[in-house]
C-alpha cells in the first residue's frame, strides 16, 4: 500500500475525532464509566472510536484494524494492520488536565512505520510523512496540511544532564530509582503518548516506562519518535519494540534519542 494515500487520511480521521472529543470536553458534565479492568471510559473515547474505524475501514477495508474500544479486534496477532487509541490518557480528560491524545498508527511487519498523535487540548499535531521524517504541524488546522516543521531528536544529549519525561498519571517507585542511575539535569511529566513527541522534538532525551502498557497506547508515538531519530526497546533487553504480539500487551520499554547511555534494568 501506498504511504501517501495513508497519511492524509490518519491526519484527516485524528483532527476529526479530536474536535468531537473536545466538544464533549468542553460540555458542562460527560459520563464517566468504569470498563472491566476498571479503566474509565467516556462518550469521548467511544464517539472517537466509531468516527476513526469508520474511516478506517472506508478506507482500507482490506486492511487488518485493532483499536482499544472494540475488543473483538483483539483477538489475534497480526503482521500489518492499523492500531488506533482513540483517547488516549483517559484519566488526563476526565480531570480535565489537556494531556490527552488521539492516537492512529500504521504497522508493516511488526514495526509502526506510520503515525499521528494529535494533542486537540494542546494544539499539537505531530505525524511522520510518507517519504520519512516527522513534523509537526502548527495550529490552527485545516483540511490540508498548513505551515509544518521538521521535528528531530536531541543527537547530542549530555549523559551528564539528561532531560528526562515520565508519566503524570503512572509514575511508581520503581521508575524513580531507574531514572535515578542517570544524570538528570531536569525532569518533566506528561501524559499520554506526548512523552514520546517530546523525546521526538528533543524537548527531552528519556523516558522510561516501567509499567503496563498496549500496543494502542504506544503505536503511534513509537512511529513519530522513530521518524524523528529515536529509538523505543524493550527494557529488559533492549531490542526493538515490536507490534501485533499476542494479546497486544507490551513490555516494559524505554524511549531515547540516540547518543543516551542506557543502563540495564
């Protein structure tokens, strides 16, 4: 399949979905419910879902779909398929904190070469390009692409003083004292899958996640940060993070620009 037909369409399908979670965002009061493995859920996250599946399949009816609200799209490994987390950072919605995103990945033979991550709440866009590289777009956002620039990773980071992002909603002890057998000039917290975009636009130079993640949560972060010049391996061993596993759970990883010094877990 041809890159450049995909690419305008994620693009499409995460502005359209992020303006609707917005409009529910910004409403007086949304529902929040409680999924089976206790996770919250919103009208958000569900409107989001059927609006970019549908675009999806429209689309791309003959390509494989897996997407966090839809559990029947679960039940397989896969190679190539689109891996969709409508809303990502739930919790950072429902406490009405912006760092939330929408999340559409493309994967080819287990690697998410394809991807966007659109923060509506920050105003940031990111995504790579067919031809290979990542930008990110600068606001306001129309139907076709307006004023982008290239993003890339810090190549010369300081091991001395490294910047470092962690999560905002899932930080535990066990990241703090990895992070500490660093040299760390500052750390900041975000939520969702920014932390990634901001390793991609040399914002920081780490993140370490020492917790349970999907797929969903990590595709489309994974494909911006890669095309920008980075790297995301498992934490155990330090090999590429790779997509379609059984289940679709990953591993614990680490995120970085190149040039990091990464210390065994």
């Amino acid at each position: 399949m041809q890159f450049e037909t995909i690419m305008p369409e994620l693009r499409r399908l995460a502005l359209q979905a992020g303006a609707r979670i917005m409009e529910i965002y910004n409403s007086d009061d949304f529902e929040v419910r409680a999924k089976s493995d206790a996770s919250p859920v919103t009208q958000a996250d569900e409107e989001a879902d059927a609006l970019i599946s549908a675009g999806l399949r429209a689309a791309f009816p003959d390509v494989a779909l897996v997407t966090e609200e839809q559990a029947d799209t679960h039940g397989q490994s896969l190679s190539t398929f689109f891996i969709v987390d409508p809303l990502d950072g739930t919790k950072e919605f429902v406490q009405r904190r912006g760092d939330f995103t929408v999340n559409i990945a493309y994967v080819v033979d287990g690697a998410p070469v394809l991807g966007v991550v659109y923060a509506p709440a920050r105003e940031r866009l990111f995504y790579t390009l067919p031809e290979g590289g990542a930008v990110e777009e600068k606001a306001p956002f129309g139907p076709t692409p307006g004023e982008v620039a290239p993003i890339g990773v810090n190549t010369t980071p300081d091991n001395r003083g490294l910047m470092v992002v962690a999560s905002k909603s899932h930080r535990d002890q066990a990241t703090d004292d990895y992070i500490g057998q660093y040299g760390v000039r500052d750390m900041t917290s975000a939520g969702s899958s920014l932390k990634f975009c901001l390793v991609a636009t040399g914002e920081a130079d780490l993140y370490p996640r020492l917790g349970r993640t999907m797929e969903w949560d990590t595709a489309a972060g994974d494909a911006v940060l890669r095309a920008a010049g980075g790297e995301v391996v498992r934490f155990d061993d330090h090999t590429a993070l790779t997509y379609g596993k059984p289940g679709f759970e990953n591993p614990f990883f680490i995120a970085f620009a190149p040039g990091v010094l990464l210390v065994k877990g």
